[in-house]
C-alpha cells in the first residue's frame, strides 16, 4: 500500500512541475502590468539615500534609538546587535543574542550558524529603562541592559513540544511595560521562511508578555506568517502583519471592542515591520510587491506543501519572482492603520528588500533582511 501511494503521486508532481515551468512565461506576462504606481505614490531616489555600510555581517532588519538619542541600533546576521557611533563614523558592538560565539564572525556561513549564534531581528528600547528588548528567531524574546553584553531571555520560550518557535518582531507599550511580539511559524525555523510562506503555514501567534506578571498570553493565532507589531499611541490596539496575506490586522486592546480583532488594510505587498512615528500614523516595510504569480502560487496551499518536497528546487523560481518585483517600498499608515496615505518607493536597485521605515529626527531610516547596509533619507519631505 505504501509503494502504490509512492508511485501514484509521482505523476502528479511531475505534472505539477511541468505546469509551473509552462505558466513561468505567461505568468511574467502578467506581472509586467501588475502594481502600477498609483496617485498616491512617492519616488525616491537612489542619490537622496545615505548608505550606513557594515563589515561582517548583513541584514539590519529592525532598527532603534536609545533614550539617549543614540543610535541607530541593529541586529545582523551573526547574532550581534551593533551601534553606529557619530563621531568615529562607525559601527561599534553592542550585544550578542547567544553566549556561543564559536565560528560566529566567518563571512557568508551565517545562514548555517543562526540557530546557535542567534539572529536578532525585532529591535525596541524600553524609554523609562533603557533596556533593550529583542526578538531573536531562534533564542525568543530576550532583553539587554543600557551597557549591552549578552541579552538574557524573558518571558515565555519554546513551548515544550514545539520544534520551532521563530520570534521575529516586538512593540512595548510604553505606559504599560507590556512587551507585543510575533512567532512568525512553530513549523519552520527563519531559514526556511520561504517554506513556510509558499505553503500557507498558519502557526503564527500574537503574543503579549506582562514583566510585572511574568505571564506570556497569546492574542491572535493561526496567523499566516506573523511579523511586524507596533501598539498605537493612545494604546488603544496593536496592529500585527501577516506577510503571506499582506495584510494588516488590528487586535484591541480597549474599548467595547477590547479582546476582537479585524483586518484593516490590504498592503500592495509582502509587509516586513511596523513603526509608529510621533504622529501616530504607521510605516510599513514591505520586501516585495504582489505579483500574479506569488499570489497564484499562495492561492493553492497543497500546491505549496508539493514544492517543498520537490526534488529540483521549485522554489529557486518562487525566489527569484519575489527578487524581481523587491524593490524600495514602505508604506504610510492614518492612524487607525486602516489607510494607505502614502507609498514610498525607490526603483534603482539601491533599497531593495526593506524590512523596517523609522522616522526619527526628520529622517526616515531603512532596515533590509538582506542587504549589507542601512540607509536614511535625510530630511525627507513625504507629509
């Protein structure tokens, strides 16, 4: 019985990859009109862009400034949280997410070694502390003092029984101390995330950690890719992202509502983090645009469970679509976060795959998984 199961699929994917490799070109077809620019559009470009260089490592995902004003902070692919100093014009450490070290600094292996020497990613300081709170992919929700050194885990970790627990964002409501952060998947680990988005893996949660309780509750669940989280000014919601359906989801805190959530706004593309500026309104990331193609692919979810088994890497093509339609984009959020006000895009190649917008100082400063730098556009003029 075992054997006819085999034999029986084997037809089936090979005609699952024989309609992909058929569909590529018609389907690049039909990307080439999809995500026109619309009235509300903003084009940066390449020379309004400062570049913020690293050495070592890459991917600053989120970005922090400390009480002080010092900063930016970020978190890199060889577990370290590193600090730009102004005055020397260059990057200093600051922290470290895992106390095994070990083989941490070879360059371009960092993707191998993650899951020991960590990969921080949520980036948030607490104002009344100073401490820094950080959501790493594979040591969970740790914190670190205003002197930096080894960050120490708080709060809940890994449930027993779970094989993954990617941590991946957070926000702190400042009134409170509550920490909100995001499991982006208990299926896949960080390095696989592409697998966890082509198959619709819905394991990602909301979560809200009281340090006065020492009590970890979760909010929202069956989340398709958790990610970015940030809690409105008055503290009234928290608005969660859901990268696999580009979505924004609003979860209240207060008010009648206290305890529901909705889905507020559809995003033009595969959001990353969330950031609230002075005024309350919110800045979206966003890694890549929608596309025909990727949203085909996520319309099938066993589709998707067929590719991560097949033996001629299918998602090497899923890979390099989300690569052609990444370009330099975030998003501006009313208050509510239920309107787009603005979209803010860079098409040099320059910004590419951005994580995370924060405004501080006038300046709008990105965050990329991927690329080996942070940027700024200094005294930006999107109103």
């Amino acid at each position: 019985m075992k054997t006819s199961r085999i034999t029986t699929s084997l037809p089936f994917i090979i005609l699952v990859a024989g309609l992909l490799l058929a569909t590529r070109d018609v389907l690049r077809a039909l990307d080439r009109d999809h995500g026109d620019d619309d009235d509300n559009t903003i084009k940066v470009m390449a020379e309004d862009l400062e570049i913020l260089p690293l050495v070592g490592a890459v991917g600053p995902e989120s970005i922090a400034f400390d009480p002080d004003g010092r900063g930016p902070y970020v978190g890199v692919s060889d577990g370290r949280i590193v600090r730009w100093d102004r005055d020397r014009l260059r990057w200093v450490d600051f922290a470290v997410t895992s106390p095994n070290r070990e083989g941490c600094d070879r360059p371009n292996k960092h993707e191998e070694t993650e899951h020991i020497c960590g990969r921080p990613l949520g980036l948030r300081f607490n104002k009344k502390t100073g401490d820094l709170y950080l959501a790493d992919a594979y040591m969970g929700l740790l914190s670190v003092g205003p002197s930096g050194g080894l960050a120490t885990p708080i709060g809940a970790q890994r449930p027993e029984g779970v094989s993954f627990w990617f941590t991946n964002a957070l926000d702190i409501d400042h009134d409170t101390g509550v920490v909100y952060f995001t499991v982006s998947s208990t299926r896949f680990p960080r390095r696989r995330f592409l697998e966890a988005t082509v198959t619709g893996d819905d394991t990602g949660t909301l979560m809200k950690y009281d340090p006065t309780t020492k009590e970890t509750t979760t909010l929202l669940s069956n989340l398709t890719f958790a990610n970015g989280v940030s809690v409105s000014k008055n503290g009234v919601f928290v608005l969660a992202l859901e990268s696999t359906r580009c979505r924004v989801n609003k979860y209240w805190l207060k008010t009648s509502k206290a305890g529901t959530s909705e889905v507020v706004t559809q995003l033009p593309g595969f959001p990353d983090n969330i950031r609230m500026n002075l005024k309350g309104e919110f800045w979206v990331g966003i890694y890549s645009r929608r596309s025909k193609f990727l949203e085909w692919i996520l319309s099938f979810r066993r589709l998707g469970n067929i590719f991560v088994r097949l033996p001629f890497e299918p998602l090497k093509l899923v890979s390099s679509f989300i690569s052609r339609k990444s370009v330099g984009m975030a998003v501006k959020l009313s208050e509510e976060g239920d309107v787009v006000l603005q979209v803010l895009e860079e098409k040099s190649g320059k910004l590419r795959f951005v994580s995370e917008v924060m405004e501080n100082e006038g300046d709008l400063w990105f965050g990329s998984v991927v690329m080996p730098f942070v940027s700024v556009f200094r005294n930006h003029t999107v109103t």
